[in-house]
C-alpha cells in the first residue's frame, strides 16, 4: 500500500483576493475532483493530502495511511519515506497513482504506480514499479505525468535533467501479481495494472540545450523537469520547469510551455522553437515581491474553468513553498494566468 500522509497546513485568507490559495509546505501539487471533493496530493513523507469543497479552504484528513511498499527502499539505495512528486488520473472507472522515489541529484530512481476505486477510501493497491532509471541510464525516473490521448490510449510524461523530458506510452494488461511476505495492500491473483509498452520505444520530448554528436549536452548541465501534458481546443500542451528548484530563497525555478497537434511532438513554443532545441514560452517566474521562483505545475479543468497549480517559494513565509493557483486565459492559442 503506497501511504498518503498528514501534513500541517494554512488555511487560505477570506482577504485574498489574487486567486490564491496559501498552504504551508506544500511541493509539487497535483490535483484531483470526485463527488464534490478536491484532493490535493504533493511531495512530501509517504504523499501528502489536502482535501477542500471549494477550492480554497483546505484541511488535513484526519485518516492517515500506512508506509510506501517495500521495493522501494530495495530498488533506489538511500530512499526513505520521502516520495516525491505523485500524478493521479481517473481512467476506466479507477484512479491511478504515479510516485517518484529517487534521492536528490542521482538518476538511480523509480516511478511507483498504485491504484484505488475512490479517493475518499484513502486506500491505494501498489501496484510496483512502473519505469526506474540507473546511473547508465541518460534519464531520470522521476516527476511523472499521466497523459491520455484523443484515442483513449495512456501515456507518461516524465523526467528531470540528464537527457530531460521523455514520453513512454502504457498499456493495460492482465496478469497474476503478488509481493512481500505480508501480503498487506498488496494485489494478488489476475488483476489489471498499466505497464510501459515496450513496441514504443522511448523518446525526448524536451530539452535545454542541443546534443554534440558525442551525446553531451552543449552547455553542460539539463535544468528541465516536472513535465504536464494538458489537452485543450485540439493541441497538446507541454508544461515544463526549468532551473533550480528546493532552494529556498535562493531557488530559480520558472515554467513555461510549448504545444503540438500531437502527444509525441514536437511541442513547438510561441516564437517557432522546439522544446528539444530549448523553446519555452514563458507562463510563470518569481516576481522578486512574493515569490522568488515558482515551478512544478499541474493545469486542470475544473467545472468547466482551466485552473493552474504550482508551488512557489515564498518569501513572506521565510522561502517555504506555498501553493500558486490561477485561472488561465488562452490568448493566441497560448495559456495566460489571470
């Protein structure tokens, strides 16, 4: 059973006004929408979760559930409790769950994958791992997306430096599964569970800096992850973080987009450059006032409204991230937060 934990929040001000919502320590929001709750699921020890009926008042469950599976702590050396970055998706009539497991500047990483029929239950089936990275490996398995395409077909988004964004296509398959000696949480029998689909091969979607023909990248290091695959009006629109986030008041983290008539790309930016060339249309930076960066985003459509979530690092709470929440506008076929 992959864990979804308590965590201490700030409730909203009734004064706030700029379409935001302010929650102590909150990193990397993913958002989710059933029978008249929000959930709100970001990094943190096990995952954390913040429920609210309006989008604006949140509270902490009071149910807290157990720890992440056992494989985790035997496939990435030096892993804890501290899950980063988690994606849910409802898709024939389950909810799916996407969770990193790395440790902080390596690529020896996992994508866990867990799945439940109702959020409220707070009980997730882990499912084992879905994609993992080793130190050869020129990706990182982490910062997943689920995306599913005009055909009904589900893919994941993922990475984080190294050769950045790359894009994997799932199936869903049927298949006897059980693990561990406990047999708690656990799957056991014929049951379905996504795996990547090995007759696509994987490919980079996005990335900072050209390749030389020795496969390094030109200018060194690759600030590009957190990737999220939003449809809207017949395009893909491809949000990435670049620079450097978990900084405090120091960190440099922005987002910006680029779009393609077509899940693999190539996701083109306002100006006509590939993602893969370093193209990205600028949706949001720190400002320098409130928030010093502001990155790893997550757009929604809610009650018929596009909604953008980000975490920033605020600076009236000391550089600790807080949630950023704004309504998009789409001008010239590109996002525009209000």
């Amino acid at each position: 059973m992959v864990a979804v934990a308590q965590t201490p929040s700030v409730a909203a001000s009734a004064a706030d006004m700029s379409s935001e919502d302010t929650l102590a320590f909150v990193h990397d929001p993913v958002a989710a929408f059933e029978d008249g709750t929000y959930y709100l699921f970001s990094t943190g020890r096990n995952i954390q979760l913040l429920t609210s009926h309006d989008m604006r008042h949140w509270s902490v469950p009071s149910e807290a559930i157990q720890t992440v599976p056992r494989w985790t702590h035997d496939s990435v050396p030096g892993f804890d409790r501290h899950v980063w970055a988690p994606d849910v998706i409802r898709w024939h009539g389950k909810w799916w769950m996407a969770y990193s497991c790395s440790t902080f500047g390596r690529n020896t990483s996992a994508i866990g994958l867990a799945r439940t029929s109702s959020l409220a239950a707070r009980h997730w089936d882990d499912i084992g791992c879905l994609i993992c990275s080793h130190g050869s490996d020129n990706f990182n398995a982490i910062d997943p997306n689920f995306v599913v395409d005009d055909d009904d077909n589900m893919w994941l988004v993922f990475g984080s430096f190294w050769d950045g964004i790359q894009l994997v296509r799932l199936k869903s398959v049927l298949t006897p599964y059980a693990e561990g000696p406990d047999g708690i949480g656990w799957l056991h029998g014929a049951d379905e569970r996504l795996a990547v689909d090995s007759t696509f091969s994987r490919i980079t979607i996005a990335r900072r800096h050209e390749l030389r023909r020795d496969g390094k990248h030109r200018g060194g290091a690759n600030p590009i992850e957190a990737p999220f695959i939003f449809r809207h009006d017949g395009w893909y629109y491809l949000f990435v973080s670049w620079d450097y986030c978990c900084r405090g008041k120091e960190s440099t983290y922005r987002v910006v987009v680029g779009r393609s008539r077509s899940i693999t790309g190539p996701y083109i930016d306002k100006n006509g450059v590939d993602m893969l060339a370093g193209g990205g249309t600028p949706v949001i930076s720190g400002d320098g006032k409130r928030y010093e960066a502001a990155g790893h985003c997550s757009v929604y459509n809610f009650n018929e409204t596009d909604w953008f979530f980000c975490h920033g690092y605020d600076l009236t709470q000391g550089g600790n991230s807080t949630l950023i929440k704004r309504r998009i506008k789409w001008t010239d076929g590109f996002p525009v937060l209000e």
